[in-house]
C-alpha cells in the first residue's frame, strides 16, 4: 500500500504540472498571495507603492534557454584560441621588428638577446666574513657564494648538527676546499699530497710562485681539499659466546692493587664472619659477576653448597671463589681480565635467594674479601 500511494502521489503531480501552463501573473491573480508564506514576507514589501505590481515569474515549458545551443568546448579555457607565431619571409619579420623599435623609442619593449641575458658575479679572491640573517641555513648560504656545505662547516669549526643564529660570523673562503695553517717543514708537496689537491692550484689560488718559500703560521687556500677522514678502529673478531659477555656492562675499573667490586650493586646481606668466610652481595638474577682481578680460570661447575661456581688463580697463591651462579661466560684454562664478565648471578646450591657468595683465599685460607676489594 505505501508503495502504491506513493506512486499515485508522483503520477498526479506530474500530470498537473503538464496539463497546467503557468505564466507570470500578479500576486492578486494567483492563489500563492493566500499562501502562509506571503503573509511572513508581506512586510519586506510595505514600502512598494500601491501602483506597483509585485510580479511572480514562473518558467514556461515552451520557453527557450538559449537561442543558440553552446557548444561542448565552449567553456574550456585550455583549448580557446591561442597566439600563433607569424609565419613569414626574414625580410618581413625584419621590418615589423624595426618598426616596432620606432614606435616605441623609450624602451618599453627589449629585444629578446637582451632578455635572456645572465648577470655574472664577481670573481672573488679573498676571504670574506658573512652575517647569519633570519631564514639562513648553511646550504643557503654555500649556494649564494657557491662553495660547497662542508666548506663553510671546516672553516668555521662546524659539523652537520651545528646550529647557526642570526647575527653570528662565517668565514667564507673565495672557492670550494679548506685553509691550511702551514707547520715548520712543511712544502708544497706535502701539503698538496695531505689533501689530496693540486699543487699548481694551490699556487694559483694564493698567488705563489713555483719556488715560493713557505713561512711557518702562513694560510693556505686547498681548492678541492678534503679534511682528514675519520679512520675506525680495528675491531676484534669474536665468537658468539664471547659476544655475549661483551654486551654486558662492566664496571670501571680502579688503578691500585686492590680489586674491584665482583658485582653490580652494594647490597651485602651476610658479612665475613667465624661460621661465614666470605661476603654475600644480593641483586636481581642474572646481574653480572665480575673477575676482581687478572687471572687464569682454574675451576668452572658445581660443588655442593656453592652449587654452580668459579674460581679464579690470580698468581701469588691468591685465589677467589665465585658461588650460586646461573650462568658461566668462561671455561676452565681460560685468561681473564680485570672487570672481565665471567658469569651471572644465581640461587644455586644451598642459596636462600639470588645473590653472589665471594671468597678471598690466600696460601690456602680465607680472608675478609671486604680487606681486598673496593
């Protein structure tokens, strides 16, 4: 049903609409001046005089748009007539040329040549000093005295995280390269060579002559000279075990006799005592133990009560006992070094929890380890 209402509803408003013409006709002639919206807008029109007809348009289906259709490129801008170029004999185009100088005698036109003419910049040759401005950046600045970046960063003691401020002084130098502040010994040869330059711009760019004596603090523009790279160190070649104890941090190690501190953290839940020979130095599981001392590893496994432990022989019948680890990083035999990593804390053997139980033994006996570490 409201399927077929809406369909009647559409059929009878569109036969209206084609069998009524509507024409303009006075608001007293049309049944629209009874309408609620003629009287919400009856006072924008109070002022009209009563002579005046108020008229209401209305479109005449019969009524024509346009008299002529427009056409479909009518309003494409892109495609409209366009300036061509004259074609014509040279004689001719002379002519038009020539006239179209007298015509206009005060300049206003210029001849195509003089147009596409460049400015060309001074050469210069001394070195300048330029203040930063607001909006200048490095690569700005490199562009309009066309030299390269890394030439205003060397001169000026720069690096590429520099930060530059308005107001602040850079030295320019005339071309791309870097200045050299000549030493005592030193030649052309050598410097040229250091920087892998040539030697006959070198002495182009500072007006030398082929036999010139060099004087020592003298300044020296390198065109095309490089500041001295960078050389890495050599890295050692590991294996993976061994990169696994260099990724835990080792602690600074002290200058003197004494040891270092077997481990991260000062937490000592049981001193040196009658019945407990050594110190126990509580932290997290996993917390690294550190070689006190260069030595030689002597034992690397369980014993009872210590469970997993280390003991390392530094020479001189001295030795120190590692106990209740997790981990070892070492093996038995093994050279280690002071600060070394050599294990990771643990709860093994007879622990109450996870902590670091170390000994000091000296010709067999036990001492306070508190009297020999820092």
């Amino acid at each position: 049903m409201a399927h077929l209402v809406i369909v009647a509803i559409i059929l009878i408003t569109v036969s209206i609409n084609l069998i009524n013409k509507t024409k303009a006709k006075t608001t007293k002639e049309t049944k629209i001046s009874n309408a609620i919206i003629t009287h919400l807008v009856k006072s924008e029109f109070m002022k009209i005089q009563d002579e005046t007809e108020l008229i209401e348009e209305f479109a005449d289906k019969e009524f024509s748009l346009a008299q002529q259709p427009n056409l479909y490129l009518d309003d494409l801008s892109a495609i409209k007539y366009q300036a061509r170029a004259v074609m014509g004999s040279l004689e001719e185009l002379k002519k038009q040329e020539s006239m179209m100088f007298e015509d206009h005698k005060d300049g206003a036109i210029i001849k195509p040549d003089i147009i596409t003419t460049k400015k060309v910049k001074k050469i210069r040759t001394e070195i300048v000093e330029y203040i930063v401005k607001a909006g200048d950046s490095v690569s700005t600045i490199a562009d309009e005295f066309e030299v390269t970046v890394n030439t205003i960063l060397w001169e000026n003691n720069l690096s590429a995280y520099s930060i530059i401020r308005p107001g602040d002084k850079l030295v320019i130098l005339p071309i791309s390269g870097i200045v050299h502040i000549v030493k005592r010994g030193e030649t052309l040869n050598a410097i040229a060579k250091k920087y892998i330059a040539d030697k006959e711009k070198i002495i182009q760019a500072n007006k030398l002559g082929e036999d010139a004596n060099l004087t020592i603090a003298q300044k020296l523009i390198i065109p095309g000279g490089t500041k001295a790279e960078y050389t890495a160190p050599i890295v050692e070649k590991y294996s993976g075990f061994q990169v696994i104890k260099k990724t835990i941090t080792q602690p600074k190690i002290v200058s003197g006799n004494k040891m270092i501190w077997p481990t991260q953290g000062y937490r000592i839940t049981q001193y040196y005592s009658w019945r407990h020979f050594a110190v126990d130095i509580a932290n997290k599981i996993g917390t690294p133990i550190y070689a006190t001392d260069t030595g030689v590893i002597q034992y690397v496994g369980w014993s009872i009560g210590y469970g997993y432990n280390i003991i390392i022989d530094h020479g001189g019948s001295k030795k120190t006992r590692y106990a209740h680890l997790s981990k070892f990083y070492v093996k038995t035999g093994q050279k280690v070094g002071k600060g070394e990593s050599i294990g990771a804390m643990g709860s093994t053997g007879w622990s109450t929890g996870p902590h670091l139980h170390f000994e000091v033994i000296i010709n067999g006996r036990k001492h306070n380890p508190l009297n020999y570490i820092r």
